[in-house]
C-alpha cells in the first residue's frame, strides 16, 4: 500500500490520487449533503467503505461506526486509515441478500480504480457476504441506525433486500449510490425498493441519493 494526502491507498490504484483533496477525502461534499439530513448521530454504517474516505468523517459525527470492505487490499488500508479512531468497527465483509461468499472482480473498463471492484456471489469466494439484519444483532450495538451509506458498485437492491427488517425497524438517512454501470440488471431497482419502504428521496449530489422517512 501507498500513502498519499494522508490516506493509504492500494498499490494499485491510480484513481484516487487524482481525486483526493487536500485532506485526503473523497466526495465529502455528498457525505456533507447527506448529514444535513440526518439529525441523530448514534451509529452509521458505512456499506463499501472502499479504504475509509468517509468513515473518517462518519466518525467524528457519529457515537458508533461500522464499516465494511470485502477486497482485501482496500480493506487493510481502511485499517490502516481509521486505526485512530475506536468507535470505528471494521469488517472484511460485504452485504447482500443472503450470507454466504462472493468473489471481488475488477472492472476492467476503469482501470486503476479500485472503488470500481465488483462482487459476485458465488459458495468458492474469497470474501464473505453478510446481511445488514443477521449483522446489526450479532454486534450488540447500543446505538440506532440512524445513517447508512451504500456504494457498491450494482449490488445496491441485494444490500437493501438484506436490510429490510433493519430499515423499517430503525428508518435510517440512507445516502446510495445510483448510477448506470452497463452491465446486466435493472440499476434503478433499488431506487424503487427503498421508495416502496416509504423512504423519499430529499436530495442528491452528483449519483449519490439521499433518502429520508418522513416520520424522520
């Protein structure tokens, strides 16, 4: 791995380099954006921590969070990048529809990128999958979910499908990711699930949309 601005990075990657600030983060702006909209502070899930750009800001707003990575060379710079921070929990994990495994691919059309990896299930993977609603009790956090932010790269409407009892238990600000990536499958599927939950969407900036309860 490599340190640039303050942040290690894959040895591998040739995006972020380009497209870090001066503090090292990425995107805050979204992040920024979504947090005004998120009154409560208690525990933030960071869903595609990539090597924790924004956990790092998560954790100074938040009493407690939880950030998951399933490829290996983010995930240890994500380590590395909170290792200051104790009310950050680590997981070398991903979150789908079920638990099992999935393998981490490159996309080869962005070459470089490593917050590009994609995942597939698959039973011979060499990461594990979760679900949001088998992981929060087995934690035993004290907190409620009050945020939760999604980036990964497709698998959006799986995450959400796992999430479910957790979402409408707790009705968290969810800032995800939605974009087009090319490959098969319907991108704005998870875009309708969560309006199906009763989540609204109250802004957006750049792909990154902000949902809301309005109860919230």
């Amino acid at each position: 791995m490599k340190r640039f601005k303050g942040t290690w990075l894959p040895d591998e990657d040739t995006y972020f380099e380009r497209h870090l600030d001066e503090l090292g983060g990425f995107q805050t702006d979204h992040l920024h954006t979504a947090l005004r909209h998120t009154p409560r502070r208690g525990l933030a899930v960071d869903i595609g921590a990539h090597v924790g750009t924004m956990t790092r800001i998560l954790a100074r707003e938040f009493t407690t969070v939880v950030a998951l990575e399933p490829d290996l060379d983010s995930f240890m710079c994500l380590l590395k990048n909170t290792e200051s921070w104790a009310n950050v929990t680590t997981i070398r994990a991903a979150l789908g529809a079920h638990a099992g495994a999935c393998r981490v691919y490159r996309d080869l059309t962005r070459p470089g990128n490593t917050g590009a990896h994609f995942l597939v299930p698959t039973p011979d993977g060499g990461a594990l999958m979760d679900t949001l609603d088998h992981l929060l009790p087995r934690l035993s956090l004290r907190e409620p979910l009050d945020f939760v932010k999604i980036d990964v790269e497709g698998m959006e409407d799986d995450v959400l499908v796992g999430a479910a009892d957790s979402f409408l238990k707790h009705r968290p600000t969810i800032m995800m990711e939605v974009k087009d990536l090319g490959r098969s499958g319907d991108y704005l599927a998870a875009d309708r699930r969560l309006k199906a939950m009763g989540a609204t969407p109250v802004d957006r900036v750049g792909k990154d949309v902000i949902y809301r309860w309005s109860d919230r």
